[in-house]
C-alpha cells in the first residue's frame, strides 16, 4: 500500500465538499468521529477555522493505515459523512472515497489489464438490506379499494362494477386514495362527471377495502369498510375515509366480511416538506399499487423522479390503472406523494435513452396536509399526532 490512501486533490475536494454541505460545523466533529476510537481523535491538532480543521483531519487520518483495534479511522469518518449527507452529489464525491479507501484497507489485488476496480457507475444505487424488510412493512399499510356508483341515493345494479384504485392507512384507522377512486365515475368528453355529494358519501361508505392482498389465492385476505367519508377535494384529488369493521353495504355475489382480531395495522409516515428535484439528479421513487384491481405489485427504484414544484411530483414510476391513489415512497419508505395518474408533457422527455410524451403525476403529501390544516384541522390533528408517535 503507498503512504496515503487517497491524494492530495482527493483530500481538497472532500475538505471542499464537507464544508459548502455544512459538515465543518465543529458541533458535527463528534459524529464524524463516533467509532474512532478517542485516544487517536485526542492526538489531533485542533486549528481554530472549520474548513482547515477538516482538511488537518483528513490529512492526518490519510497517513495512518489502521489504529491498534484495527479499524481504519479515515474509512469510518468517510462513512459517517456519508450518513450525514442528503445532497446526492455530496454523497457521491465521499462515497467513491470511502470506496477507494476500503478497497486498499482490505488488499483488494489488482485486476487484469483493460478492467478497473469497481466503481460507482454515475452515482451509488445501492441501499441497506433493510430497505427489502422496510418495503414488506410499509405493504401491510397498503389496500385495494372497490367502490361502487350510486345514483340519487340508488346503487346502480347490476349494471355497474365496483371502479378499483389503491388505498393506504396514513393513521390507525384512516385511509388516504384519490377523489376519482371514490367518485366512482368515467370520464366522457375528456371531462370527469362529479357524483353529487350525497352520493359521493354513499359510495365511500360501501367501499370495501382489501388488505394482503398478494395474490389471486389470497381469496381470505382481510376487507374492511369505511364508515365516513372525512375530507376530499377535488384539485388535490384527495379523499381520506375512516374505515371501521361493521357490516359492508351488500355487494352482488361477494363474501362477507371478516373482522380480523388481529393487533392494529401499521400506518405509513408522510413527508412534512415537499420533495425537492434538483435538475440533472433525479430521485428514486417506490410505488406500491394494486394496477387493475389486481395483487398487490411494486415499482422499485430505477423509477425516477425527474420535476417537483410545490404541488406536484413528476415521475417515471410504471402505473396502470387501479393505480390510482398509491403511495408514492422514497427509500426510506416515507410518503412524499399521491400518485393519481398520467400527464401528456408539452415537449418530449427523455428517459432512458427515449422520449415521452408522457410522465407518471402525483400530488405532494405536504400539500394535502397544508389543506387539511386549513380546511379540516380535526383530521389534520388526528393524522399528525399519529404521525409524531
């Protein structure tokens, strides 16, 4: 191994890097350094200015190779700046780094000529292992809805079939889809009829949605009904029902119901701020969705979103219809939107060396709680001291 595991530029570009992403704030010295072991960290100079500071560490870690307990403190300093960055560029400058860094510790050979050591290929997609555990727990919050259409206070049978969509529980018992899930009703003329309001409540109230729902043997999985309609609004294309077990409204040729006497179900946790997409970084989004009424699939990742504004998210995310109303997750699984459908764009976008005319379109959750706080601050209440458990 030579002297340094990274150069001289290297340590000027992560110093650079450390201090416009706010990392040589010395409030953060002590979690760049947990797990360095303290007697080392002790026998470095402290200087007076943050940016030298951080340069003076780097440089001093880049000589030692590895400390008595066989750690290598510049690869665990890397790491933890790692964790503290949410800027994907930042990211990426300390995570090649680390890379480098780790390879020599571990006396990683040489390859053979005309290959090179691995590399982050554009930026780092890959995730913690949990990220598979925390997809399977934030499923068990995710519904297909069926509702039917009434008219004038009349079920509109046989004639019409249940319209499907995709709900999920953003507290114990309320459960978030779109507005056109539960309005229940086609577009004609590129307009979309609006059921009057007494129906719109009817039709939420014999909804019907179904949990664990993985496959089409699944014929056990749980259903429950919604006994009110909460808040909705048509622009946002919003609509939060609170669901309950009683006795569903009769469904022609359906089985009844079951009441599961199991613990409560999880909630997902909503983004407080909208997401934010910087140009030429996209970020990658989950989508968890029941498409045409069918078990329950998922959309993993390399589905970018590539716009963001305060309303809405734009996004590659493959949908179909029934669709409607997943939510849409970053990989932390936290809800930063509601997708509710498919967008014409003006001019064409590339994705993956193609052009679209159309994008995936999703509301931001910080919108719909901004409208909840204003219009039904009791929901808004409710859902937010859930969240804060």
């Amino acid at each position: 191994m030579s002297d340094t595991y990274i150069s001289q530029d290297d340590v000027v570009q992560l110093k650079d890097t450390a201090v416009e992403a706010g990392l040589a704030d010395p409030a953060l010295r002590s979690l760049l350094f947990a797990g360095i072991l303290p007697k080392y960290r002790a026998s470095l100079p402290i200087l007076a200015a943050p940016g030298p500071q951080i340069q003076s560490d780097l440089n001093e870690m880049n000589r030692v190779e590895r400390l008595i307990n066989g750690t290598v403190p510049l690869a665990i300093w890397l790491r933890n700046a790692a964790d503290q960055l949410t800027d994907a560029a930042a990211r990426d400058v300390v995570l090649k780094a680390l890379d480098r860094v780790a390879r020599d510790a571990a006396g990683e050979p040489d390859v053979p000529i005309g290959e090179i050591k691995q590399e982050i290929i554009f930026r780092d997609d890959t995730v913690p292992f949990d990220f598979l555990a925390g997809g399977a727990r934030a499923g068990e919050s995710v519904a297909r809805i069926k509702v039917l259409p009434y008219e004038g206070g009349a079920l509109l049978k046989p004639v019409a079939l249940p319209h499907s969509g995709t709900g999920w529980l953003i507290a114990p018992d309320l459960l978030v889809t779109n507005h056109h899930v539960v309005n229940a009703r086609k577009r004609t003329d590129g307009h979309q009829q609006v059921a009057d309001p007494s129906d719109l409540l009817l039709q939420a109230q014999g909804s019907r949605s179904r949990f664990d729902y993985l496959s089409e043997d699944d014929t056990d999985a749980e259903e429950t009904q919604a006994s009110e309609l909460l808040a909705w609004d048509e622009d946002l294309d919003y609509a939060v029902l609170r669901l309950s077990g009683a006795p569903p409204l009769p469904l022609a040729d359906a089985p009844p119901l079951r009441v599961a006497d199991a613990p409560p179900r999880p909630f997902l946790r909503v983004a407080t701020a909208p997401l934010e997409v910087a140009k030429d970084t996209p970020v990658a989004l989950n989508i968890i969705q029941h498409p045409g009424g069918e078990p329950k699939r998922i959309a993993l990742r390399n589905n970018l979103a590539f716009e963001a504004d305060d309303t809405d998210v734009r996004y590659f995310t493959d949908t179909r219809g029934g669709s409607s109303g997943s939510p849409v997750l970053t990989d932390d699984w936290t809800v930063v939107a509601l997708h509710r459908g498919t967008r014409r764009v003006t001019e064409g976008v590339i994705f993956q060396g193609k052009t679209t005319a159309f994008v995936n379109v999703g509301t931001q959750l910080s919108a719909i709680m901004r409208h909840l706080r204003e219009h039904n601050p009791q929901i808004h209440d409710e859902i937010a001291a859930a969240q804060s458990r």
